[in-house]
C-alpha cells in the first residue's frame, strides 16, 4: 500500500482529537469532554441526562466555574446570561447552562448546543465582568474544590510524611481508586514557599502511588523564576488560572 501525505495526517489529527476529548459513563449519565475551549484553555464538559426516549444536556455549571476561578464574584448573572443562551434554545438557572428535555437521538446536536453555550458564556462573563483584582487566592481554591467535588475535599488535612512528621494541607481531595489529590496553594512570600517545599519533599518521600501532589499558584501576582523552581522541587506547580483545566484531567485519568 502506498503512502498517502493526506491520509497520515488524517489518521494523527484523528487520534489526537480523540486523545483530548472523549465520552465516558458516570453514575447519572455520560460525560462528554469536547473540543470547545473555556478563555484558560481548559475544555468544556457536558453531561447528559435522561430516560428513554428524551434526554437533558447541561454544562453543570462549567462557565461559572470557569469565571468565579478566575476572580469573577460569584453572584446571580441569570438575567444577563438568558440573551446569551436564548439564541441557541437554551435555558440557564443557578448559572447552569441545559437544554429544555429533547430526543434522545438529538443527543449529539445538545452536546453541540450546551458546549457552544457553555464557551459564549465564559467569555462573555470575562468581556463583562469584573475580576477582583484584590482577592483571598487561598479562599477562590477551596471554594472551586468545594463546588467541583462537593464533600470528597478534605480542608486542613493531616499527611504523614517519610520523616514520620505530619504535615498540614488545606486541600486534599479523595479521588476514585482511593487516590488522593493535594492541591496546595503557596504564598508569594519566602517562609511560604519554603514551608510548602519542605511539605510536599516529605510526603513525596513515601513513594505512595494513591497520593498526588500539586503546589498552585497566583499567577495575577508577580512570581520570580528562581521561586518557581523551587516550588517543583516539592511537587508540580499549577498557575491558579490553569487550575480548573489541569484538575479535571487529573480527576479524569485518576
């Protein structure tokens, strides 16, 4: 068989397509991850619903998330979001972005639908929002973590490291196959970033395959290179406006 120029790249653009998005069941429904982009890059994902014969798709809330993550005050934008999504026959309440109940052979097109929307939403909420540039960094994680995971995050929670010492994170979220997910945000200071090194070396020590390790930071504040560096020493580091993108593929390959 010869070699075909189009058709290799057909078969690459093909695989990493599906590589980055991809349909998987969970307990209500199925979860789809698309290839439409929130403003951080990260992906947007809906959920599909239903019985039967009619179905239900909703973002559960992505856009928001994805806005209040960034430093946008949570507060009811469901008047000004109803222009945005009426458009596309889509109905928002609680900042949810859903379809009405549809066919379920429709499924695909509501995919379609909810994660244009869910995508419009977000930038719109940036374009007309306003961030708080004064913000309580450590207080924007736990609040995306709570709303994310609901009551498998852990605030302020005991890890005993290699050295046998334990040591404090303000976030540990409980993951599927008793995997654990530390998500610890660090201070632009240097007793900050000196604790958090020395925390995450002597739990990394243990060599415990069910923990993972994450130290986020404020990106909005000015970090030197050398300060980062010595942030992934400890663990990797995660610019806070990446967050969202970066723990939902974690979640996923958990």
């Amino acid at each position: 068989m010869s070699y075909s120029p189009a058709g290799h790249l057909m078969s690459l653009v093909t695989r990493g397509l599906n590589e980055i998005a991809g349909v998987r069941p969970i307990e209500d429904g199925i979860l789809v991850t698309t290839h439409c982009m929130y403003p951080s890059n990260g992906l947007v994902r809906v959920t599909i619903r239903g019985g039967e014969s009619t179905i239900i798709a909703t973002d559960d809330g992505g856009a928001m998330e994805e806005a209040t993550a960034a430093g946008i005050p949570y507060r009811d934008y469901n008047r000004q979001l109803t222009h945005v999504v009426r458009a596309n026959g889509l109905l928002v309440a609680d900042g949810i972005i859903r379809t009405p109940a549809m066919p379920i052979e429709a499924a695909p097109l509501a995919v379609l639908m909810v994660a244009n929307s869910s995508q419009e939403v977000a930038h719109w909420m940036f374009d007309h929002a306003k961030i708080k540039r004064t913000r309580d960094f450590k207080a924007l994680i736990a609040d995306f973590l709570a709303r994310r995971f609901d009551n498998k995050v852990a605030h302020n929670a005991i890890i005993v490291g290699h050295s046998t010492k334990p040591h404090k994170f303000a976030n540990v979220v409980n993951l599927d196959h008793d995997k654990r997910l530390i998500i610890d945000p660090v201070a632009n200071e240097a007793s900050s970033i000196n604790a958090r090194v020395i925390s995450n070396l002597d739990v990394k020590a243990v060599n415990d395959p069910n923990i993972i390790q994450r130290i986020i930071y404020d990106d909005e504040e000015e970090w030197s290179p050398a300060d980062l560096n010595l942030l992934q020493v400890g663990a990797p580091v995660i610019a806070f406006s990446k967050a969202s993108q970066v723990i939902e593929r974690i979640a996923a390959n958990a």
